[in-house]
C-alpha cells in the first residue's frame, strides 16, 4: 500500500549517494589528494574526536575544499569538518 514512499527513501539514498560520489571527485581534482588517504583522515578525525564526544557519523561530514586564506587571499587546500554530536 504505501510502496510509493518506499521508492522515493531508496531514490532519496542513491541521490545522496552520487551526490557525495560528485563532489569526492571534484574535491580530488581541485585538491590532488586521493579518495583513500582522503577515508583514512576521515576516520582518524571521526575516532580523535570519539574519544572525547559522541559522535552522529551519519550527520557528520569531512571534506577538503580550497579556500583564499590570510591577507595575500592565496588559495590553500582546506580540512573541514562538520561533526554532530550526540546529547
């Protein structure tokens, strides 16, 4: 009976799935750092940060971007990451 709400939460994972798949690719070409050294920081911030906060994973986001830093704007490679944190 409610099949329809089934197909548009799987539709609604695969998109956020390529999404993230779009933008790792991008990122990698901006940054020239590679998708695996990229899951290894992640899951070493994600485990520093456990240690002292619990941490929603499914929420969090890291990523690296490219930024215009300090007085002279140069553009840098920047870490971010965004982590929810469990009450």
């Amino acid at each position: 009976m409610f099949d329809f709400l089934k197909d548009k939460t799987d539709e609604s994972k695969s998109k956020d799935v390529a999404k993230e798949r779009l933008q790792n690719i991008l990122m990698k070409e901006r940054t020239n750092i590679s998708n695996d050294k990229l899951e290894m920081v992640k899951k070493d911030v994600l485990s520093v940060v456990n240690e002292y906060f619990e941490v929603n994973e499914m929420r969090s986001k890291t990523y690296l971007t490219k930024m215009k830093i300090g007085k002279e704007k140069k553009e840098e490679n920047v870490l971010v990451s965004l982590m929810v944190i469990k009450e």
